[in-house]
C-alpha cells in the first residue's frame, strides 16, 4: 500500500478543518456510556486544535438510515467531549448547508464544532455526489480519523475527497502502520486466531492467513463449520451447512500451505444456553442429540496457548465461544490470557473480542488494539477501503 499523507505532512494553522471520527458509541439515559472511541479520536483533536486549526467534527452514531432520530442526536457526544477536553464543544443541528456555513466562518483558532449525526442524511451511505460537495463546501482540508468506518464508501469517508484534500488522522496512519506490518513484515513465528460465529465472514481472511501465518488457531462458531467438513456428526450445534464445501476446500488448502491450522479437539457443550448453565466437555465426535458446542474445550486452549508461548507474533480477530454467557467465556479468557502474557507482538480487532479484553482487564497487556470491525478483516484481506484510498498519496 502506498504511503498517504497525514495531519503531520500539512500546515494546518488557520484552517479550517472537516475531521471524520467514529464516534458510534453506545448510549444508556441519553449519555455516553463507554467513551473508548472518542478517546482514541483525542491525539489527532488535540494536535489540530494545539496547532491552530479551526475545527469540526463529523461522525455517524447508530442506524438512523437517512431518518431523523431525536435517540440518535449528538448531543450526548458534544457534552461527553466537552467534558473530556474541558473546553466547550458547541454541536450544530445540522450536517450541511448555510448554517453549517456560517458557523464554520466564525469560527476562531483552536475552536471546535461537532456536526449532528450524518447518517440522518440520505445521501450519506449512498455517497452521493451533491451532498458530499455540500459537506466539504466550507472547508479547506479533510482529515479522516474514522478507521472503523474506512471499509465503506460513504460521502464523509470517501465523497469529500473528490473535492478538498484528504489526509489521516493520528489515529488512521496507526492503524494503516500497524496492520500493514502484520501483513508485510510479521514477526515469526506468527500466530493467527480467527474465532466468532462464521466461515463466510472470514473466508478471505482465512485463505489470506493460510498463506501468511505459521499457524492459524480457529475456534467459535467457525470451527464448528470445518469440523463438520470433516464428518462430525456436531448434534445441535450451530454451524454453516451451505458453506461445508467451502470449509473443506480450504482444510484441503491448509494441507498444501506453509500453514499449520490447527481445529478444536474437545469442546464445550450445552443443552441450554445459559447464564451458569450445565456443561460437560466432549470430542466433535461425541456430540449428539440435542447438545451443542459453545466453547473451546481444556485440551485445546491447551494446544492453543503452546503455539502462542512459541509466536514472536500473534493476530487474533473473534472471541472462541459464546463469551457474553458464562461459564462459556472460559475458552477465550485463556487464550487472552496467555496472550497478554507471552512475549509476542499482538495485534487484536473486532468490537466483540475487545469488549471481552475489556472486561478481563487485559487491553493494556496487548500491543496494538485495532479499532475496526468489519474494516480490520477487510484490510487483513488485502482488499482497498474506500476511506483510505480516498487519501492523498505521498
């Protein structure tokens, strides 16, 4: 991938500045309840704002698809921001148009706005071409900030660009380093963890890892999927049936690869799915009637935890059971565990298996937490996204 620019290459000073974050937090009573996202946007707010520049926020939150959603509104954001930077964040009722106009000409060095939600505007997600002009119409310089949201071609992400300068953000030109360096110089050994519900999620990012990693550990709902590709009968357990041709394709891929994929041995099966429910611990082979997988087994995360102590680096995206109803978090607390506490370089994404860190209180333990979702496996697919090819190159 080409280098792109950044808020470090530009004069920023006096200028007036459009800067994309991802500010889609959870709200509970109309406030913020977690903060992470606008924390990580902080580096790249603080340097502007230090630097002179006159700037405005914009960012979607939730789903409105192009309604106005008075739960939805920014406000809460503004207030929790304010807070945050101990300076006043006045938010706009508008995204575009000559209020927003207006406003931005007023505004002072080291002044900061943040814009109402862009998705209650239709032409956002359509990346339509009069609104993203109408956006950008009162600005001098786009930074995009918003990582997660660099997977999709929308008017903020990728339809500015076509008509002011785009650089990254402090936070984007990490995150464009670090993953990068997972896929263009790993550190070797190097280990892959790929967990959550899904093959077809990840089937590109699978076949990517079977011809990068030395070992691609899978384990969820996903595993349940390859192991069934192999003839396990898997009783009630979830798993993608129409993907079974798919799954063996790529068991017999690994097979003529440089990659070791290693499949859950023993498992973790329920009848209920349950806060505290009854469990026993079988091999795939077992499992019958109406008992389903929900978890690596012990013997497993034992394996697995071997191959990490040996990684000089480790990529993990997916929780490896049901993490949110214990005891069925077991599997994956192990494996985060011997993560944080091997020697590897780690690099972790996806909001589910961060939420889990979180709550075990390991995040500080990993060197690089990736804030994308959907914009980490696509990137780890070697595909373009969008927010970032809209970037000006050095």
């Amino acid at each position: 991938m080409s280098e792109k620019l950044s808020i470090e290459d530009v004069d920023v000073s006096g200028k007036k500045i459009l800067m994309r974050v991802d500010f889609n937090v959870p709200l509970e009573d109309g406030k913020v309840n977690d903060d992470t996202r606008i924390r990580a946007a902080l580096p790249t707010i603080e340097v502007l704002l230090s630097r002179g520049a006159k700037l405005v926020l914009a960012s979607h939150l939730g789903r409105p698809e192009g309604e106005y959603k008075t739960e939805l509104k920014m406000d809460p954001v503004a207030s929790r921001l304010t807070e945050i930077l101990g300076k006043t964040v006045k938010k706009l009722d508008q995204v575009a148009g000559p209020d927003v106009s207006s406003a931005v000409a007023g505004l002072g060095e080291g002044d900061i706005l943040i814009l109402e939600n862009l998705r209650f505007e239709k032409g956002e997600e359509k990346n339509d071409p009069d609104f993203a002009r109408q956006l950008a119409e009162p600005f001098d310089l786009f930074v995009n900030d918003a990582f997660g949201t660099a997977h999709r071609a929308h008017a903020s992400t990728a339809g500015v660009a076509d008509y002011i300068p785009a650089v990254a953000g402090l936070l984007m030109k990490k995150e464009i380093e670090e993953l990068t360096r997972a896929l263009e110089n790993p550190q070797r050994p190097l280990t892959a963890i790929l967990g959550g519900a899904k093959v077809s999620d990840k089937i590109n990012v699978i076949r990517r890892f079977l011809n990068l990693a030395d070992n691609l550990l899978v384990g969820g709902g996903m595993a349940n999927t390859f192991l069934a590709a192999e003839g396990s009968q898997l009783g009630a357990s979830f798993y993608e049936k129409d993907l079974l041709g798919e799954a063996g394709a790529l068991l017999a891929e690994s097979k003529e690869s440089r990659c070791n994929l290693v499949l859950p041995i023993d498992l973790a099966v329920t009848r209920e799915l349950k806060p505290g429910g009854y469990s026993e611990v079988m091999t795939p082979d077992q499992i019958d009637g109406d008992w389903k997988a929900v978890d690596i087994g012990p013997e497993t995360a034992a394996i697995f935890c071997g191959y990490l102590e040996e990684s000089a680096m480790i990529i993990w995206n997916g929780p490896l059971g049901v993490f949110e109803v214990p005891p069925f978090d077991s599997g994956t607390e192990l494996i985060a565990q011997a993560v944080a506490d091997s020697n590897a370089y780690s690099v972790v994404g996806g909001g589910d298996l961060v939420a889990a860190l979180s709550a075990l209180g390991l995040t500080r333990d990993i060197s690089f937490i990736s804030t994308g979702g959907g914009a980490t496996l696509e990137f780890w697919e070697g595909r373009e996204l969008p927010g970032i090819t809209a970037l000006q190159d050095k």
